[in-house]
C-alpha cells in the first residue's frame, strides 16, 4: 500500500451550526473542563512529522514541542478548517492544515512518526476504517497520540450513553457518539497500547455522557 493515497471529497463533512458553537465553546472548556491540560499531556515529547486527524478549529496546535518538524492536519468541515488555517499561522511548528475524511486520509502512506486524534474518534463515521487508515500512513513503529472520550466503565452510565446516541447527541454535536469503545477499537485495528489512563472531563462531580475519556499512547507493530 505504500504510496497509496485516496480521492475524497473537499468539504466531507458539513455542520456549519455545531462548528459555530464549537469554535466559541472550545477555548472555554479547554480553560474550564481542563482540556487544555489534556491537550498538553497528550502531545508532551511528540516528534518528528506528524498528521492531526480532525483538528477542528486547530486547539492542539499551540502545544506542540520543537520537537515536531511538521504537522499536517486533516479537518473536512469547512468552517473549522478555516478556523485551524488561522491557527496554524500562529504555531510555533511548521502546520499545513488540508481538507480530508479520516476514512480517507489524502497522504502516503508510512509517512508519518506520529498521528494525533483528539476528541474525534466520536464523530467518525467508520471508526475502524479510520483507524486503519492511521496504521496506513505511520511508519512502521510510529506513535498513535490518543485523547478520547468513549464508552463508561459503569453499565448504567453507559446504557445512558447509548440512549443518547440514539436520539439527540449526534444531532446536537455534530455527529459525537459518546459509547463508543475507543481503546478496544485501537487494539483491534491492531496497534500495541503503549501508556493509557481513564480519565473524566470535566473532573470532579460533574458527570455528562462524554465525561469519561481515555487518554495515551499506542504504536504500529514494527513486523
């Protein structure tokens, strides 16, 4: 498959309402929730070239190291994505924002030491073909950055997780799933789960269906 790339549609994903909210919301809870934090820890000692699959409106882009000597970001709506082109003027690292479905990544593959997905595992429309898709473009031993949110560990909270994914979540977020079993569908598309952690955002008291998050790092066997 090296040096396999796919056609995809220019703007593959359209939620010109939710990329408002998002846009204005997002620094809010990076600052509120502790995002930000996450978004740090998530890229602590990342290197190399990296791909961003679904970077929004570009939130990661202030906490990459020097380490990193380019990241190329992938974000089909437009909206965000000329949010994130903004941002990317801003960053401190090298970053080529371009449009792109993560079912359908616009780039060749074993390119990459590192891929990055936060917060967006939950709107994919195909969670194992994207994930596929990421094993694609890394070279072999390349790094998977995860910051998720996913399926509860309790079963009444994720019997409500998954009530909501069948009525009013996808509608409201732009397509979010919040049961989705994330570190199952990494392992199971084959990556070796270096480091991961549960966590809950927002912590402390506050519980809502997509508090519960995983966050760590995985790599591409090597053979």
């Amino acid at each position: 498959m090296t040096g396999r790339t796919r056609k995809i549609p220019r703007d593959a994903v359209h939620h010109p309402l939710f990329a408002r909210v998002y846009e204005k919301v997002g620094p809010i809870a990076d600052v509120r929730a502790g995002v930000g934090a996450r978004r740090r820890e998530l890229l602590a000692g990342v290197s190399g070239r990296v791909i961003e699959i679904g970077a929004g409106s570009g939130l990661n882009f202030a906490h990459y190291p020097g380490t990193v000597s380019e990241v190329v970001a992938i974000e089909p709506e437009r909206r965000l994505r000329q949010a994130a082109l903004q941002a990317g003027r801003r960053a401190e690292v090298p970053v080529d924002v371009v449009p792109g479905a993560a079912e359908a990544l616009p780039v060749k593959s074993e390119a990459f030491d590192a891929a990055v997905t936060s917060l967006v595992l939950c709107s994919v429309r195909d969670v194992g073909r994207s994930l596929a898709e990421v094993m694609r473009v890394l070279r072999p031993g390349g790094e998977l950055r995860f910051f998720e949110h996913g399926l509860a560990p309790g079963r009444v909270q994720a019997a409500v997780q998954r009530a909501v994914d069948r009525t009013v979540w996808p509608l409201l977020f732009g397509g979010c799933h919040t049961s989705r079993d994330v570190l199952g569908a990494i392992e199971a598309a084959g990556f070796e789960i270096v480091s991961c952690r549960r966590l809950r955002v927002p912590e402390g008291s506050t519980r809502v269906p997509s508090s519960p998050c995983v966050l760590g790092k995985a790599r591409r066997p090597t053979h």
